[in-house]
C-alpha cells in the first residue's frame, strides 16, 4: 500500500484537493457566497483536469484519436460553462481514479515477473568450495550442489549419481535419477546427495533465464482487451458533439437569428450527456462482480479479464497440482507369484523407513492406509540414486531401481523389491487425480468450452490416464516450458475465442502470460504463476474455473443492461433537452434517478 501511495502520489493528491475544494465550494454556496463558491470550482476543475484536458488535445490534434480523454473533456466543460459544476468536476476525479486503478494493476504484473529469478540461484560453488556469481561461471568449470540446493547453471553430472526434483521446469511428477553424464538444467532441485555438475552454458542461455525470458516476453506480446469507455468514447462523443453544434448553429436561422438560447440549449444538452451513470456503474458493477468472486475464493485482475472470461471457447490445464494433487502416491503393487500385494509393500515399508525420498514417504503413507505394522530392520543403508537395504527376519531387503534390485526388462514401475537378491515385485508412483478434477470439467463443458486440453511435462501414460478419466479434448505430454508456450501459440491462432491455461508452476509462468487468460491455482501454486496470472483459484480447486466464468457472464449481463438502460433514458433526455420540452432540472433529476438505478442494479453484479 505504502508503495502504491508513492507511486501515484501526485493524481491521489490531486484528487484530495479537489474533492475538498468540492466541499468548501459547497459549503461557500450554503451561505450565499457565490463568487467565493465560484472561485473553488474552478481552482478544483483547474487541478484535476488540467491533465486530462492536455492529453485530449493532443490527442485529437496530433495522434488524431477521439478517446476517453475527449469525452470527460467535453462533458466536464459543458456542464462548467452551464453551472453544474459539482458534475463536471465529479466525472474528472472518477476518471482519475480510474486510472490510478489501472496503472497499478499493470505496474504489478510487470514488477512480479522480476520474482522469477529464484528459480536461478545468484551464486554457484566451485568444487574448491569457492563461492563464485553464477554470472561468472565459465564453460567447462565443475560446480558443487548441496541437498536442498537448486541448481545455478545447466551441465552434465560428474562422477556421483542422485536424485533432482524437476517439477518446477518440466512437471514431472516424480523425482529423476541422475548419474555420471545426464544433463541437468537450472532450476532443478537436488534432492539427496551432493552433486559435481560440469557446466555447459553460462547463465544468460540456461534454462531458467530462458523462462524468464519467455515470461517477459509473453507478457508484452499479451493482446489487452480494449476498455469498454474507449470504445464508447469513439462513438459517443462525436456524435454529441456533433448534434450539440447543430443545435447551436442551425437552428437559430429558423428563429430570429437567436443564437444565445439555441446556444445555451447546446450547452444544456452537452451537459445532460455527461455519461455519469456509464462512468460510474460500469466500474462499480465489475468492482462487484470482482468482489464476489474474490467472497468464493477467486481473484480477478480487473474488468478486462471479466470480458475475456465471458469470451473462453478453450482451456488448456497442466496436470501436476492443477488436476492431480501434488502429492505422490502408490498406484500399483505387482509382486511375483506367490507373493501377495500386502506382503510386498511390507517388505518395501521395512527397507524405506528411515529414508526421508519423496518415493519411501509414499510407500509408507500407503502402508499407513492398509493398516499395515511398521516392523523394524537393521543396518539400513541407503545408496543415493540407487535405493535402500537393510537386514530383517524376512531376510536381507533391498527397495530401489532396476539396476540396484537386478529386476527383469519386462517390469516398468518405480521402486523395484528383493529379499535376499531374489526379486519379488514393483510398486508404481503417480499423483492422485482431484475429487472435483471430473465435475470441474462436466461443468466446462455445460457452459460451452469446447476445447478442453491437458499439456503436462509428465510421462505420457500418466497424462493419457488422466485425461481418459476427465474426457479430455486434447492431451499432450512431456513438454518443456518452450513446448507448453508453442502450443498454446498455435491454440491463439486456431481457435476463434479467448483461449485460456490453469496451471500452478513456476515452468507455467510464460504460458499463463501468453494465454489470453492465465488461471493460477494460488494456495500451492509458485509467487510468479500467481502473479503473471489474470485469475487465481486461491484454494486450488479447479472447479472454480467454471465458477470463475459464470460470475464473468453474469457481471457482463449487468454491464450491457446498465449501459443499455443509461443509453436510452439519456437519448430521450437528450432528445427532449433540445426541443425545449424537459427543463434543464427535470433532465439532471432524471440523470441522478438512472444513476442510482444502474448503482442498484451493480451491487448484484457476479450473482
């Protein structure tokens, strides 16, 4: 808030000032002092739009435009030149507002790319021990990665093997064994053994600088709705400039040259145009739509969005914590025969126990599910990216990959068992599905998007699972973060609506920026996919996607009718200004009733 206030300091003082002066003005009238009064609407006019009054000349001089800027222009003046001063001003400090309200929603989705950066970690440690800047790594150089730490540089593994989460880059699932001469890329975590990499780009090629690159870039190239009082604007107010000249112009020709009444008429119906109850209720009934939502756990980045949202045909969702949990989970126990299932996974639960793996934890959780006792071995040892051993009276149990169990060709799994060198069964890992992950898309569905695609950097039979179970549209997998952006690139130009991508991932962060609308699922989802997103699910329940689209359209319905409404009562006044049959009072008491009426019907925006 602090930097929002010094930021936009001078339009908030402005605004203060000139809303005081409104109400010393005010008080000046109470008590009869008219020039005094006088004096404070024009010096408040004078600060408020000053500005405004600036950029519509230039503007419409030199860019040629007719914008907003010329509408509060001429609608503020108009109603000044006839004495409805409180109007005139009132539009200026609303549009101000406005804007403020603008440049702050766009100066923080620029600021949060610059979050990005912790997926590339600033330092990198030779293998002397030497802390070095990552930017000053050579090619060639052996650099040293702690369990826990990211890893600074892309480079190949030298002489040690181990294990790297690369969730955060790809969206796979489960962590990736690595071993002398894999290439791992930056961003990766290591997992659980101290790692010797050979570095083989330097840091402004890696992978992570490629993704903050991609995000910046995505996020320029991102196609901007065009604000509903811009449009109107190019409408609106050449046509009633253009009448109001008429009317003072022509007329009088036809009655005795009187140009001062067909004059002050013009005014007059300049100022009936004022469009205060568009100006207001609009952004009031988006406010609202945007405020309820936020009451059912969804946040919305401005009225655009809301637009955008109202306009989906297709959405494209990353797997690994947006339609499954993120949590690993047992998937299929496969022992030999004679083997039964509970039986294998007590072996396994014997030998992972003290092992602290992402992979052993879920062996265990499931044994804990199955009610299965926890029995002690001994002279646990655990060979880092290989598996664990330990002694038991079942006999000496190994748990780990293909080449530490000697497990057959044929078996495809996670974890591979053996008692005593004999090999006796698999267990597979994946994520678990959402409970709401099938109505979320059933609801998608009733609400008319017709593409409904998964992209993951997960392994193909996960992904095609999943989507069989969801009756998705589409399904890719094994994607990078260049691949994810191609796709959803070719989707913009396929499809005829708004395309929109829900992910939770620092690697979603270029595609959320890209997609006409980037959905975040915010409790778990990375500080930078929450940021360059336009709608965040703060409870990650992918439900509240379609949720998220019905609020839109409702908002939208509320829009079109205030406008619809506002426009009509403001023709037939216009219209009845100018003929002399509604007195200026009668045409500004029926303005302030349409304002209070759209205000009324903005406050149920969303429902």
């Amino acid at each position: 808030m602090k930097g929002i206030i010094k930021e936009h300091k001078v339009g908030l003082v402005k605004i203060l000032i000139a809303v005081l002066l409104l109400i010393e003005a005010t008080v000046l009238g109470h008590f009869n002092q008219e020039k005094m009064a006088l004096i404070s609407y024009i010096v408040a006019y004078a600060i408020i739009g000053y500005e405004i009054i600036i950029d519509a000349i230039t503007e419409l001089f030199k860019e040629r435009k007719i914008e907003e800027t010329l509408l509060m222009t001429v609608a503020s003046l108009g109603a000044m030149i006839i004495g409805e001063y409180l109007e005139g001003i009132l539009v200026l400090v609303l549009y101000t507002v406005g804007e403020i309200f603008e440049d702050v929603a766009t100066d923080s989705s620029r600021r949060s790319i610059e979050a990005l950066v912790a997926i590339r970690p600033d330092k990198a440690r030779l293998i002397s021990g030497e802390m070095i800047d990552a930017s000053s790594a050579q090619i060639g150089d052996i650099i040293e990665v702690l369990p826990g730490e990211r890893i600074p540089l892309d480079g190949d593994v030298v002489e040690c093997v181990g294990m790297v989460d690369t969730s955060i880059m790809t969206g796979e699932s489960v962590p990736v064994e690595v071993r002398d001469g894999t290439e791992v890329l930056s961003g990766y975590l290591n997992c659980d053994s101290v790692l010797k990499i050979r570095v083989k780009r330097p840091l402004e090629r890696s992978a992570a600088q490629r993704i903050i690159d991609l995000s910046k870039n995505a996020l320029e190239r991102k196609t901007k709705s065009e604000r509903f009082i811009s449009t109107f604007a190019k409408i609106y107010t050449p046509v009633v400039i253009i009448l109001s000249l008429m009317l003072a112009l022509i007329p009088p020709f036809f009655d005795s040259y009187n140009f001062a009444g067909w004059a002050y008429k013009a005014l007059s119906m300049l100022a009936v145009s004022c469009p205060c109850a568009i100006v207001i209720s609009v952004p009031l009934a988006y406010f609202c739509g945007i405020a309820y939502a936020s009451r059912k756990g969804i946040l919305i980045k401005g009225s655009s969005v809301i637009d955008m949202l109202c306009h989906i045909e297709a959405i494209a969702f990353d797997k690994t914590g947006t339609l499954t949990k993120s949590e690993l989970h047992v998937t299929k126990i496969e022992p030999v025969a004679g083997i039964g299932k509970t039986e294998l996974l007590k072996y396994a639960c014997i030998a992972e126990q003290k092992s602290t793996h992402p992979i052993a934890l879920a062996v265990l959780i499931e044994a804990g599910k199955v009610n299965i006792g926890f029995e002690q071995g001994e002279n646990y040892k655990e060979s880092a990216g290989f598996g664990v051993e330990c002694d038991s009276k079942y006999g000496h149990i190994k748990a780990g990959n293909r080449e530490f169990i000697g497990a057959p060709s044929d078996a495809h799994a996670n974890i591979y068992v053996s008692i005593n060198d004999k090999y006796i069964g698999s267990i597979s890992l994946g994520d678990e599905l959402k409970a709401n992950s099938k109505i979320a898309f059933e609801k998608l569905t009733q609400l008319g998007i017709k593409n409904k695609v998964i992209l993951s950097g997960d392994k193909k039979t996960k992904v095609k699972a999943i989507a069989r179970s969801l009756h998705a549209d589409n399904v890719y997998s094994e994607l990078t973060p260049e691949g994810k952006l191609e796709l959803i690139e070719k989707m913009l130009v396929e499809q005829k609506g708004r395309v929109a991508y829900c992910g939770d991932g620092i690697n979603d962060t270029p595609t959320l920026a890209r997609a006409d609308i980037g959905i975040a699922m915010g409790a778990i989802g990375s500080d930078s996919a929450v940021e360059c997103s336009d709608v965040v699910i703060m409870d990650d329940d992918v439900e509240k996607v379609a949720t998220a689209i019905k609020i839109a359209k409702s908002t939208r319905r509320t829009v079109i009718a205030n406008i619809a409404i506002s426009l009509a009562i403001k023709g037939a006044m216009l219209a009845l200004t100018a003929l002399g049959i509604v007195p200026m009072l009668g045409a500004v008491l029926s303005d302030v009733g349409v304002l209070i009426l759209a205000i009324i019907l903005a406050l149920f925006a969303g429902r």
